[in-house]
C-alpha cells in the first residue's frame, strides 16, 4: 500500500492506495476500490506504507517506476 499525495484543482488530495501504475504521463491510483486517473506532473509523493515498506523502498524497479 502507498499514500499518494496528488494536486487535484488547487488543492492536496491524499490516497491510500492498494494499487498504482505509472503510464505515459499519467498515474492510476486504486484506493477503497475506485479509481483514480491524474497527471504524473500534479504528484507530490509517494510514499509506501505497512510490512512490506523497506523492500518496495530499497527495489530499483520501484524507484524507476517512479521517475518514468
């Protein structure tokens, strides 16, 4: 899981998110089982949460998911 903190028309909008892909500009969040669509530029972080936090942190997949 992720908090996702995103620019949504001005103001912060923080996602829990159980699922995210990074694609062509854009970001998809899952979180309480809806989906959200935004531009990757309106993200402001992106931060892994619960047990398995120090492996996502340290994978460089998960780094260059972020930077693409």
């Amino acid at each position: 899981m992720f908090v996702v903190s995103i620019i949504d028309d001005g103001d912060e909008r923080n996602f829990v998110a159980t699922d995210l892909r990074v694609d062509h500009g854009d970001i998809l969040i899952e979180a309480g089982g809806v989906r959200h669509l935004f531009r990757l530029a309106d993200v402001i972080d992106i931060v892994p949460i619960g047990k398995e936090r120090a492996e996502i942190a340290r994978s460089p997949a998960f780094r260059c998911r972020l930077v693409s």
